[in-house]
C-alpha cells in the first residue's frame, strides 16, 4: 500500500467520500471540517479553501511518508479513528438549516397569490363567449404558474446536486495535488484532476444562473408584496411526488388507468375550446334549417363529396344544373366540415398531451426505480470493493460522481413530469397544447453542451 494513502490529511477529504456513499446526496465537504494537532499533510492548522486549490509549486515543505505515518500513529487504531474523528467533529453546514417558512410557497398558494395580483372576474350578464373567454384566462394563468413553480424548485434543487460534484471535484483536485507534494504523482498527472474541478466549477454557475432565471421569472408572476430573498426562502425543498389531480381523478391517477377516460377527456376538451361549441351549434342550425331526412342528407354528403377536386387542381365545382340543392345547402356542409375539422385538431391534442404525459410519467418512474437504485448499488459494490483493497479511491470518486448525476437525472425526470401535467390540464380546459417537455429537454440539452 502506498505510504501517502496514512495521511490523515487524506483520510479526512476520503472519510467524506466513504460517507456520501451511503447517502441519498453527496457531502463531501473536506475543506469544512477542522483536524486535530498535527493531522494535516500540509503542516498547517488552517484546512484547504473550497474556492482554491494551491499549486504543487507553492512554499509549502515536502511531507515525507514517514511524517505522515507519524502523524497517524497518534491515533491508538490509526486510520479507523482518523476517519471517526472526522465525522464526529465536522463542523455543520449553516447553509443546511432550512429557514422557518420553507415549504410555505405550495402551487396551490402561489396560484392564489397570482390571481390576487391578476383577478379575472366573471361579470353579471356576461355572453357565454365572454365567460368562456374568461375561464381560458385562468387556465392559460394556471398552467404558466405552475411551470414557473416547478422550474423554480426543480433548479434549486439541481443546483444541490451540482454543488456536490463540486465538492467531490475539489476533494479529487486536493488528493491530486499531494499526491504530487509526497512526489507519488507528475504534476501532469495532477492536471488531470484539476481540470474536472473548472467543469464543475462551471456547471455550478450555469446551474445557479438557471436558478437565479426561473426564481426572478416566478417572483414576477406571484411575489407581490415581498422580496425574491423571501419568495426563495418560501419555496419547498423538493419536487412533492404527487400531482394535482385530473378531472374527475383521483390524486396519482392518470388518465389512461381506466378505460373510456381518454375519450371523456376528449370530449371535455371539446367542450371547453372556444370555438367548438359554437361552430358545432351553428353546423347544427343550418342543417337543421334545410329541413332534410337523414337519407337526403347522405345522398347531399354523397353528391357533394364527388364534386370536390372536379377542375383537376384540387378547387371544387360547384354547377347548380347538375345539383338539385342551392347555396344554402353549401353553406350548411361547410359549416359541418369546418367543426369537424376542429373537433379532430382538439381531439388529437388530447391525445398527444395525454401520450406524452405517459411518456414523461413512465420514464420518471423507470429512472426512480430502477436507473437510481442501479447506481445506487453501483456505489455500495465499489465501497465495499474499495474497502477490499480492489478499488482505489479515484474509483470511489468516480461512483459518486455517477451517482448524484443519476439523482439529478430522476430530478429532471420528475420534473417533466410535472410540465407534461400542465400542458395536460391547458387542453382539456381548452387551450392549445404546448408541448413544454420537448422545450425543456432541449433547454437542458443546450445547458449541458456548453456545460462541457
């Protein structure tokens, strides 16, 4: 075994790491944390800075091996004790401590403080048009707070993660650079692990700048009377797992659990459109007016339909010689055509909401269940293979790594969950669907290639 690996100094950023392995979240926080007399390699009793790694070509004297062993032997059970030590006596993160309001700035909350800021009335002697128009508006409100809410605590909580790496970065750049102090280690060698510490130095501000945009972008829907520190402070930790429910469903129910609700949502959405009802309404009265039987109206959908393309270019010809009907009933067939048309356009965004609701819901779930605990047990192999002497550590760092990306990749699966559930909901109140999961996939996709 190589003599550096008795460092305490080492052991103290690595007894970090051999505890975020069994966590949910890594908290490697090696340079947080204060060790007893004459436990650092570097021979000072100020722990390293998380914002600086000093260079290999500092003033600081070489540590031989054997002062490093020295330093361990003050300990009875050498290293066991080392890393006890260190978890006993790390100093807490005040950034940890939840404020008194957290969690306080639910959707439900934040929506009602949106419309206290932006009331839609529905007015005595409104024209059904007027209140229809109305219940759009809020549907349309709706569904914008809830994406902003969910992008607010969705990036708050990748900024977490991305903190973490950070911190396993910083422990790999410090190990890096006394490997190279002890002269185990080039200093191109070291180079190699320095240079991870900038990307996740980076993708820490692009992760925080995310943040900063989605909470000043909520703050301006719903923070009318306090400050983006307050609202912030407000918002909950984590994601809940439940959604609101749909019409009619139950809380964690979807749509397509029971069979015929795809075709009742259908016609929900119908209902609510602006336009359908009263196109329908209008189809309705003009064939009504031309007072046929329902085998007349066939045969004038028949002698209508073999008129249509008659010029050759697609443009119908309309001869009333050959035609026992005048414009009253082209009027009434085009009509029909037209809600017809309409109908269809809502009726397959419903289902296009409703299949990329399942989609987003049936992959969140895949990577909670089973992505997550993979690399979960990925991470608990390498520990255990690394406390066998079969893994080093660079190996353990790279488990964790992994890891925390797969619990942001469930984050951002949950979190196109939530975005499907919006674009959902706007249709079947009526509003064209926006397919906010694609947009946000590739936002996410832009972000990690100038991340890198």
């Amino acid at each position: 075994m190589n003599p550096f690996f008795k460092s305490p100094g080492h052991l103290r950023v690595l007894g970090a790491v051999l505890w975020a392995g069994s966590s949910l979240v890594v908290w490697a926080q090696a340079s947080s944390a204060t060790s007893p007399a004459g436990a650092h390699v570097h021979g000072s009793a100020s722990s390293v800075s998380s914002t600086a790694v000093p260079s290999v070509t500092s003033s600081t004297p070489l540590r031989s091996w054997q002062d490093a062993n020295r330093d361990v032997a003050q300990f009875p059970r050498g290293h066991i004790d080392v890393l006890r030590w260190e978890q006993k006596n790390q100093l807490p993160s005040h950034d940890a401590l939840p404020p008194p309001d957290a969690g306080q700035l639910t959707l439900e909350r934040a929506t009602r403080l949106v419309f206290q800021d932006e009331p839609k009335w529905l007015k005595p002697g409104m024209s059904a048009m007027d209140a229809a128009e109305v219940r759009q508006q809020v549907s349309a409100v709706r569904r914008d707070v809830q994406k902003l809410w969910v992008d607010a605590v969705a990036s708050r909580q990748s900024v977490a993660h991305s903190r973490d790496i950070l911190a396993l970065a910083e422990v790999a750049s410090e190990l890096g650079q006394r490997m190279a102090q002890v002269g185990n280690w080039s200093r191109a060698r070291q180079i190699q692990e320095e240079l991870p510490l900038w990307d996740a130095r980076m993708r820490l501000d692009k992760a925080q700048l995310q943040a900063d945009r989605a909470l000043h972008a909520l703050w301006q829907r719903v923070g009318a009377g306090m400050t983006v520190q307050a609202l912030a402070q407000q918002l909950p930790a984590h994601l809940p797992t439940a959604l609101p429910p749909f019409p009619g469903a139950q809380s964690g129910q979807s749509p397509l659990d029971a069979p015929g609700d795809v075709a009742a949502l259908q016609t929900m959405a119908l209902q609510a459109h602006l336009r359908w009802p009263l196109e329908d309404l209008q189809a309705r009265r003009l064939v009504a007016g031309l007072g046929l039987s329902d085998a007349e109206q066939q045969a004038l959908q028949k002698a209508l339909s073999e008129q249509v393309g008659q010029d050759g270019q697609g443009a119908s010809v309309w001869n009333p010689r050959t035609m026992r009907w005048g414009h009253a009933v082209e009027n009434a067939w085009q009509a029909r055509l037209q809600a017809d048309r309409l109908a269809r356009q809502v009726r397959a965004e419903v289902a296009t909401a409703l299949k990329a609701f399942e989609l987003a819901r049936q992959t969140s779930h895949h990577t909670q269940g089973e992505v997550l605990r993979l690399h979960t047990e990925l991470s608990q192999q390498t520990l255990l293979r690394y406390n066998g002497m079969l893994k080093s550590t660079w190996d353990l760092l790279a488990s964790a790594r992994t890891r925390i990306d797969s619990v942001d990749a469930a984050l951002q699966a949950q979190r196109q969950v939530w975005l499907a559930h919006a674009d959902m909901m706007a249709v079947l109140a009526g509003l064209p669907y926006a397919d906010s999961t694609r947009m946000a996939d590739t936002a996410i996709s832009s972000a990690q290639t100038a991340g890198h």
